[in-house]
C-alpha cells in the first residue's frame, strides 16, 4: 500500500477463496456461477488457463464485488493445477498421481520447459550474481501477450521489445535478428509489446547481437544470451589476434603454431597454468602475454636463440 500509494479499498485479495474441480471444462462452469453470484470487477479477470504463466501456473483469477462494498479474489483450478501451485514445479509428483491427462502433461512439459530455461540462463552468466539478476526479472513479471505470425501466444514481462520476443521464440532467432514487423508493420526494435500484438522478426544469417540491445531488453533469457555471444564474439576475435601476433613471432625462427613441438607447448601451457591452446591464444590476443616470449619458448632446439631476420636488421 505504502510503495503503490494505495488506499485498503483498492487491495483486491484481502479476502480469497479458492475452488478446486475436477476438470477444466469445470473450472468455466465455477466462474460462470459465481459470476451470476456477484458482480466482477472489470479488467481483473486472468485466465491463466488458456494463457499458462511461464513457470507452468494455472488457474482462473477473478475479482467479485462482495457483500458490505467488500472485493473477494476468487482462484478456480483443477487438482492437478492446484498441485502444481502448491507445491512447485520441482515436485513433479502430481504427473504420477494424475495419470497421462492432458493438463497434467500439459504442465509437466511446461515446468520442464521452464526449468529448462533456468538452467541456459545458469550456464550463459558470468558469475551467481548476474544469474540472480536475470531470475529475479523472469520470476516475478508483469505479463503481456504477443503473437507469433502462426497464431502461437508467448507470454511476455511487461516492458519487453521485439528482441526478447525474438529471444523467446529461440536464441539463435535473437542472434540473427535484424529488423521486426508489428501488426504487420515495420518497427523498432526497441519498442515495448502490448498485449494483443503479432510480432514477426527479421533475419539474416550474417546478422549477430548488439551490444546496445542490453540498454532495452527486460527478459533474463535475452539478457544472458547477448552476453553470451558478446563474450564469446570477444575470446574469437582475442583467438584470432593472437595467433597472427604468435605466428608472426615463430616465422622469425621458420617455423609456425602447426609445427611447434607438442611437448614444449604442453610444458608451456603446464608452466602458464592454462588448459589449452586456445586459451595461451586468448592471452596473447588481449595483451596479458608477450607473443615473441612465447614464440621463444616454442621455437625448434636446432634455432639459435635471436632469429635470423633480427640479426640481418641490425
């Protein structure tokens, strides 16, 4: 109340009930009767049955005007939908008690789909923190819901651009996206969906993320993925750089990376404490490792030490 400048009266879940059925078909039939009981409140009606939330919740969410000028909230779901809120989507145990159904497969399938999710965004995050950040944002959204061009809703926080879109729909759509059509017209790539939307995106293969993409995307999804090829995009171009830098340097001694003793670049990477080639490249690339220091210690055992070229020089 303090926080939304709220008066007591526009708190709507004060007081809840909830009605637990045996089937969906039941659940529209409960909403009707109580809709006949008391009047809603307009614009309050979620059906978050026919639109899951993303995390594989469902039910009908409904306010009533009361008796005495009091407002009810009013959840209406089916056991397997109650199970599913009441106890989480890492207990999975309702699909076994409830069978093959189809909401119980339904949200099973969701709930893996979104655990899913959470596990990409754990890989693609460069520490705990920026995990947690990323979560925090998907957990708890205000949602809006779009449209594919084939009739598919994704369910989106409120806020979100034609780039999360394009992310949910999947990464490599976000990597490659270029441009986007809005109710079939051309539009920003940083402008927030409404409900209701179609939103179509632009591809091309040779197409990759922008960094400034991370100033307008609200989705973790999104958000990680950037990062992800921005980092990755990064260590490419630092490979790159330092194999010509290192390349350049062993061509003094004749030889090049192709040729270099195995045994010394093993003892090389042992002494340097890295795992791999291309992490002593990485090294080079950014500047943290001098390529002709290296190239030196590669160098065949039959080359002096000073390479020819930089003698003819002198």
């Amino acid at each position: 109340m303090k926080t939304q400048r709220k008066a007591f009266v526009d708190i709507m879940d004060v007081f809840a009930f909830r009605v637990v059925t045996e089937s969906v078909d039941d659940c529209y039939r409960v909403l009707g009767v109580v809709h006949n009981l008391y009047k809603p409140v307009p614009g309050r009606f979620k059906d978050y049955i026919a639109i899951p939330k993303a995390n594989g919740y469902q039910s009908l969410h409904t306010d009533l005007f009361g008796a005495k000028d009091i407002t009810i909230e009013v959840q209406i779901r089916t056991r397997e939908m109650d199970a599913v809120a009441s106890q989480g989507i890492a207990e999975h145990s309702h699909y076994k008690v409830y069978g093959d159904s189809d909401s119980a497969v339904g949200s099973y399938n969701r709930a893996r789909k979104w655990v899913k999710g959470l596990l990409e965004m754990q890989e693609r995050a460069g520490d705990s923190m920026e995990f947690i950040e990323h979560v925090k944002k998907d957990l708890f959204p205000d949602e809006v819901y779009v449209f594919t061009p084939k009739g598919r809703i994704l369910e989106l926080p409120k806020g979100a651009t034609p780039i999360d879109f394009a992310y949910a729909v999947h990464t490599d759509i976000g990597n490659s996206c270029v441009s986007c059509r809005i109710d079939r017209r051309l539009a920003p790539l940083s402008q927030p969906l409404e409900s209701g939307q179609t939103v179509e995106i632009i591809t091309t293969p040779r197409a990759q993320p922008n960094i400034a993409w991370l100033n307008f995307v609200v989705t973790g999804k999104a958000r990680s993925s950037i990062r992800h090829f921005l980092k990755n995009q990064q260590r490419h171009e630092s490979v790159e750089l330092g194999r010509r830098l290192l390349n350049q340097f062993l061509s003094n001694y004749g030889t090049s990376l192709e040729h270099v003793d195995p045994v010394k670049l093993g003892e090389l990477l042992k002494d340097a404490e890295l795992n791999s080639l291309q992490d002593l490249l990485e090294d080079i690339g950014m500047g943290n490792r001098m390529a002709y220091v290296v190239a030196r210690r590669l160098k065949p055992d039959t080359v002096e030490d000073e390479p020819a070229v930089s003698k003819s020089k002198r």
